[in-house]
C-alpha cells in the first residue's frame, strides 16, 4: 500500500469518527442558550481541544504504548474492537455510550466550558479517534510520512471546526434524518475500519495460524 493510500484511509477513518455531522446536534442543544458570538467561540475552543488531544496521542502513543508493555499487534486488536462498538451504535444513528452516556449528557449542562468536555472530549475525539490516530502514527517512522499525518489531523480538525461553526445551516437543511443517514453511513465505514485493524492485529499476533488457515 502506497503511502498516499495511507493518508486516504486514515483521513476517512479520522473522519468518520469524528462524526462531526453526527455531532450538530448534540452541539446545537449544549449551545442553545448562547448567542452567535460564544457558539463560535464554543466551536473555535472544541476544535482547538481536538487537535491537541489528537497531536499528544499521535506523538505519544508509542511511547504510551511501550511504557505499559502493550504491542501493536494487540492494540490493534482492542482498537478495531472498540471502534466496531461505536460503529454498531452510528449504524442507529446513536450516540455510543463509549463516547457519552446519558448521564455525562445530562451532567454536561451544568459545565461552564463545554467547549473541552463533553464536546472536545469525549464526544468528537473519543477513544476510536484517539486509538486511530495511535494506529496510523505506527504506519511509517520517516519525517515526510509524519508531516503528512499531521496534515491529515489539521484538515480533519479543520473540517470539524467548519461543521460546528455552521452547526445551525448544516442542521437546517440537512434536518434531522439527513444527519441520521450521513450518520449510518459513517458507521458502515466505521465497521470496515474496526474489521481491517481486528484482522491485521490477529495476523500479526498469530502468523503462523493465518499462513495455515
């Protein structure tokens, strides 16, 4: 696989689980009671919060992962796994509860800054962004492969930030069961991803067994 196709698959993988269509509404009931001027700021701050959780774990998670003793192969594994529950839920056009549950959607209204948690964190870079992000940071070790992974992150941060900041546009005309269906559609995506890392971690973890299967 060229290094271009990486790029594309993580861009695609990063931004279905983002999700931040699925996310408008979410945002639009958090932010309800502010005026145009702090919803901008809401979503400027939430979008800033992704980023730096998603460059700390790009550029920490091998050092994350060697410090707890955890291999690749493994991590792969629990990754591919938790992003299949997540995509399970998006194909109902739900809220996985490994992301928020209710009562962290209910406890929310009662944050001043919203803008870090629960909207930064965990609601659009949960786990699955985050173990993805770890994931494709293990691709390639060469200094152009990594700009380009951080060109990746930018411009999904970048297309995140636009999508909260036009939350009440995108939900207007989309409506309701427009963000459902781009939501569902998502989680198809979601699935394959979860699917492929499950099968490269087994394959690595058990070499032997997949040559003779």
């Amino acid at each position: 696989m060229s290094i271009t196709e990486i790029y594309l698959k993580s861009f695609t993988a990063l931004i279905a689980l983002l999700n931040p269509i699925g996310a408008i509404p979410i945002f639009i009931n958090l932010t309800q009671s502010q005026i145009e001027r702090q919803r901008n700021r809401t979503a400027r701050n939430a979008a800033l919060t992704v980023l730096a959780v998603l460059l700390v774990s790009f550029f920490s998670g091998d050092a994350l992962l060697g410090f707890f003793g955890i291999s690749i192969a493994s991590f792969r594994i629990a990754g591919g796994l938790l992003i299949l529950l997540m995509a399970l839920a998006m194909l109902q056009a739900k809220t996985s509860a490994v992301k928020q549950t209710e009562e962290e959607i209910e406890d929310s209204s009662l944050k001043e800054n919203i803008a870090v948690v629960p909207l930064g964190i965990p609601l659009l870079a949960g786990p699955g962004a985050i173990s993805t992000v770890i994931l494709y940071s293990q691709q390639h070790s060469s200094l152009l492969y990594t700009l380009g992974e951080v060109g990746v992150i930018l411009l999904g941060v970048f297309i995140t930030w636009c999508c909260l900041r036009g939350a009440p546009y995108i939900a207007r005309w989309l409506g309701r069961t427009g963000i459902n269906v781009f939501t569902r559609i998502m989680g198809l995506i979601m699935a394959a991803i979860g699917v492929e890392f499950i099968a490269k971690g087994v394959q690595a973890l058990f070499p032997l067994l997949m040559r003779h299967g």
